[in-house]
C-alpha cells in the first residue's frame, strides 16, 4: 500500500525530464537538490517542442514516463522558473520505485509564450539527448527510459568542419589576456537589454567567454573546463559556432586574442 509525500513551506519535490536529470547540468546552474530519486510521473507523456525540441510533460490520463525526483529549496525553484522561463510549472503525482507517491511539480510548455515565438517544434540536439541520458544512468532510472531517450530522432552534432566562424574584420588588433583582463577599452553591447540572455552578456564581458558557454551550454563530448588553457581547439570552434548561431546580431568583432589550446 502506497502512502503519499507532500512538500513543505521550505522545500519543493520536482520532477525533472530533461537536462536537470543530469548532476552536471545542475552543478553548472548552482542547483544542490537536498535528495535525488528515480522515479515515475502518472498521467503524463514526454514530448519534445520548440526550435531546440526541449522536454515538456503533457497531461494524458493513464500514461506515465520516467525520470529524475529532486526534492529543491524554495529558493531554487525560484531560480529555475526563471531559467525555465519558456514553461510554465504544474502539479504532478509521482511514484518512486519503492511504491511511494510523491506529491511534485513539473514544467510543461507555455503554450502562449511558444506561440509567440513563432517555431515549429523540431527533434532535441544529439547533445541534449545526451545529456539526458547521461543524468538518468546517474540516478539509476529505469532502463526500459534510457531506452527510450536513445530512440528518439535528434539532430546531429555538427562536424567541425561545419562549424561557423566569427567574421573578422580586416585591420583589427590582437590584444592578449592581460589586455583583455585589464578592461581598459570601450565593452559595447549591441543588442537589446530586454534580451533575456543580457545579464549573462554583462557577466561575460571583459573575460574569456569559453568557460562561463560551456557551462551554460554544456556538452558532453566535450565537458566543462574551467581555464581557458584546457579547451581543445574543437571546442573552442564548437563554441563559436554557437554563438554564431545563437548571438551573431548582439556583437561585433573590434579585436583577436592570441590562443594557446589544450592540444597544442
């Protein structure tokens, strides 16, 4: 017979379906859950949305998938709304695998705020189903779900030689480190300040970009190195990439830095 666990004022049990499934990812967002459990949400299906093909849980009577139970702080919860500012967080039940219900919240799609957008759904990055499935051989989820992870269509990494380059101007100067720490010229920021990255921008200016990126959009393949000395060069160029991706209207290239890369 099954007993079920309800929150307190102080802390939220929440069940997490996509990359908070993975220590990793959680430690790069300062996120320290006070328990960690595999588990299984009720009358809910994982499906993927919007243009990355993030994880949402849709309400179906009768289906059930699995993933990973945090009990949170209040504070932290409050820290992932914001993070998770493209869902919107709705009560579940829940069961361990020991039979026990647990009363939890999880986050499903704004429907008005994705509509906004504008953008089709499309399949997860091989890199999110990795990180996924990463977080769930952590916890000990079920098999038959990392099973499952693993099937799902997902859009390839790119090959390096894929990867797109920031356009460098002619007659721009190479600064080095020292240059760069010492913060002596102009920071311009070249987007708008009701973009909802802006306070990442700030923090970054000034400073190498590649471990606070790699953090935020941590891979797999290639880890979260915390000096700019062991980034591979592939790394790097993946990074770049991204931001040509992601961020190429919100800064203009003024000047190259001399780089000494991990395998060289």
């Amino acid at each position: 017979m099954s007993s079920t666990t309800r929150s307190d004022e102080s802390h939220v049990w929440y069940f997490a379906i996509g990359s908070m499934m993975n220590p990793i990812s959680l430690s790069n967002r300062g996120l320290a859950p006070v328990e960690s459990h595999p588990a299984e949400v009720l009358d809910y299906t994982l499906q993927f949305f919007g243009a990355a093909g993030m994880a949402e849980a849709v309400p179906e009577v009768g289906a059930s998938f699995h993933g990973v139970l945090h009990k949170m702080t209040s504070t932290e919860m409050q820290v992932l709304d914001q993070l998770e500012s493209t869902y919107v967080r709705v009560p579940a039940k829940t069961r361990l695998y020991d039979g026990r219900l647990i009363d939890a919240t999880i986050y499903g799609r704004d429907a008005a705020k994705v509509a906004a957008m504008g953008q089709n759904d499309k399949p997860p990055s091989e890199r999110y189903i990795e990180i996924m499935v990463r977080g769930c051989e952590h916890y000990g989820v079920a098999a038959s779900h990392i099973a499952l992870l693993k099937s799902v269509p997902f859009v390839p990494r790119k090959t390096p030689s894929e990867f797109v380059s920031v356009p460098v101007p002619d007659g721009v100067p190479t600064f080095t480190q020292e240059e760069l720490r010492a913060g002596t010229g102009v920071r311009e920021y070249i987007g708008s300040p009701d973009f909802a990255m802006y306070n990442n921008m700030l923090r970054m200016a000034g400073q190498p970009m590649e471990p606070l990126i790699a953090k935020m959009l941590y891979d797999p393949k290639y880890g979260c190195p915390s000096t700019l000395q062991e980034f591979t060069r592939e790394h790097c160029a993946c990074i770049e990439d991204m931001t040509m991706q992601n961020f190429s209207s919100l800064f203009q290239t003024v000047g190259l830095i001399a780089q000494t890369y991990k395998e060289e």
